[in-house]
C-alpha cells in the first residue's frame, strides 16, 4: 500500500450524509481500477488529489474504484519535502487499469521516460481514460497522446507546452478539457475538478456530489471557467455580486434579464456589467447560460424529466435555444448527454 494510506481522513458513516447512495444510477458490477502514477520528485498535493478522490474507502456506494499507485520508474521515489513512496506495482499494472492518474510532473523540462510513454499510449488503446493534473500534460503530450486535441495545463505552462509540441491545441483559460478521453487540467486545485468530472462520467452526479461534499467543494465547476482573474475582488464587490449568484443558482427558472439583476444587486446597469466582469471573469449573458446549462444537465443525469420540462426547469425560452447552447458548452446533444451519463 502506498506510505500515504496512514494518514487517510475516517470516511463518515452513510447517515451522516442522509442515508447511502441508492446506486440507482450504477450498472457496473465491479469496481474500476485506478492506476495513480507516482515518480522522484512526486508533486505530493497533485497525487493526495487522486488519493483523495479515487482511493479513500466509500462503503457507502454500491461500487466504487480500486486505486493502485504505480511505479513510473525504477529507484526510490521521494515526494517533494522529503516523503518516500512505495508504490504497490510497476508499470506494467497501467495495462489493467480502467483510469490513469498522472500527477504534476517533476519539471516540465524533465525527460519523461520511454517506458512510461509506451505504457500510457498502451493504456489508451486499450480503452482507458488517460488524465494529467497541471503540468502532468506534458507526460501525455510526449506520449504523442494529445496530438490534434484540446488541452490545458497550469497557465504558467502553457506557453512551453503549446511551443514545444505544437499539433497541441493548448487552451490555457480553462480548468479542465476532456477530449476524447485524454483529460487535462489546469492548476492543482482544477484537477479535484478534473477527478469529480471522472466521477460524475462514470458513476453520475449522485455520487459525484456525494464526493464533493465531502470535499466541501462545489458540486460541479464547468471545466469551461477561467483559470484565474487578473485582479483581486473587492470585498464590497463580491459582497454584493455574490448573493445574486445563489439566488440565481438557486431560482435559474426564473426571468433574469439585466435590469433585474442590477437591481438585485445594487448596483446602475453599467456598473453591475463591469463589476459582474470583474467578479467571476463573464459577462451576466454568458454566467446565466452557463449556470442553465449546468442546471440541466444536472437534471438530465439524475432525474427522467422529458426534455421540454428541463427546459422549463432551467429557464431557456424555447428548446431550440436550449440544445444550440448545450450543445456549444457540452460538446453532445441533450439526448446523447442523458445517455451518456445515465447508467440504468
């Protein structure tokens, strides 16, 4: 077992989260299999993220993954601060494995070793998602495995990435791209987001939020949102814009045109645009279409709403309106999303 597994948190009991997950969603019988890569130099927050998410016992879900961290390479491995880690197999284990974990790379100048390159082209061919948090895009991308897809990485990398392996297309504003199951993600932080969009692909929101909350994060952040803002909220802004965002959140159904808003908020029309931009990086037009569409697809993975209710329910005047616009931030039709992500 990895050196990380003594100081894994206590996992609650079902009850203190309202009762066990039904499984409802799940039709899988076994669980899938994790492979978290491990190297010298490991990025130790970057692995505790796949840890925390993929290997901590979840009793209460009917199945879940069997996490494995897997030796990148030969020699001992020392996480950053000194922290040896004992891996439980080789690289031959990635062959088996359902999802692969590539943690921050130790530089992202380093070599990345042959073998580990012909394990994860192997691993995509077989059928498993291949996924990097922040500067483990250039593991994937050596691999030639990001090649004519989308990718993200840290935005301090980005740069490097896009000169060095140029059939990339690197997207450096976002958190997280899936493409074609290769996934790539920003940040440290943007990878909990990155794994919980792992989760939600193969066991649906349920136990995605379930995860979440645990975490005390969001339940769901749009792989689509900025990276960062190029300048710090006021307190007094985010003071006043912050609850409107809850309260649409919270009420998408409704009408929320832009006068409503700004009244809501406080604040002249021209002033709430500009301070509105400033807080969350959007304009309003732009937040409320992606806050709907994330309403709705939530409602498409874990309720049997026909979809004229899921365009009532997340405020889009007409289904045409809905699907154009689901279709540009999801990538799939409504239809398509429901079956992908409904496991009956």
């Amino acid at each position: 077992m990895p050196v990380f597994d003594h100081i894994m948190p206590n996992v609650q009991n079902a009850s203190e989260t309202g009762g066990s997950v039904t499984g409802r969603l799940l039709a899988r019988q076994e669980n899938l299999r994790v492979s978290l890569l491990a190297y010298d130099g490991l990025c130790a927050f970057e692995y505790g993220i796949g840890l925390e998410v993929f290997g901590l016992p979840r009793p209460e879900f009917d199945c879940w993954y069997d996490l494995t961290t897997v030796a990148a390479e030969p020699g001992p491995l020392r996480a950053i601060g000194g922290i040896s880690v004992l891996p439980d197999f080789g690289i031959e284990q990635i062959s088996k494995a359902n999802v692969v974990i590539v943690p921050g790379w130790r530089d992202a100048h380093a070599t990345v070793p042959n073998d580990l390159i012909e394990a994860l082209k192997a691993a995509y061919a077989n059928g498993a998602k291949v996924a990097s948090i922040c500067s483990g895009a250039f593991v994937l991308a050596a691999a030639g495995l990001l090649d004519g897809k989308r990718a993200t990485t840290h935005w301090r990398y980005a740069k490097i990435l896009a000169d060095r392996y140029p059939k990339v297309q690197v997207e450096p504003n976002v958190l997280y791209i899936d493409d074609q199951s290769v996934l790539t993600s920003a940040g440290s932080a943007a990878g909990l987001d990155l794994c919980l969009h792992i989760v939600r692909q193969d066991f649906g929101a349920e136990f995605a939020n379930t995860v979440a909350r645990r975490l005390v994060l969001p339940a769901h952040r749009d792989g689509g949102q900025q990276q960062f803002l190029t300048a710090p909220v006021p307190h007094e802004l985010g003071g006043r814009i912050s609850p409107l965002l809850d309260k649409i959140r919270a009420t998408p159904d409704q009408h929320w045109p832009m006068s409503r808003m700004a009244d809501a908020a406080g604040l002249t029309p021209r002033t709430f645009q500009r301070k509105f931009r400033a807080t969350t990086g959007k304009t309003p037009l732009a937040w409320l279409t992606e806050t709907r569409v994330a309403h709705a697809a939530d409602l498409l993975e874990v309720t049997d709403l026909s979809l004229n209710s899921v365009v009532e329910a997340s405020g889009f005047g007409s289904s045409e309106t809905f699907r154009r616009e689901f279709r540009r931030l999801r990538g799939t039709s409504p239809s398509q999303y429901r079956k992908m992500f409904r496991h009956n």
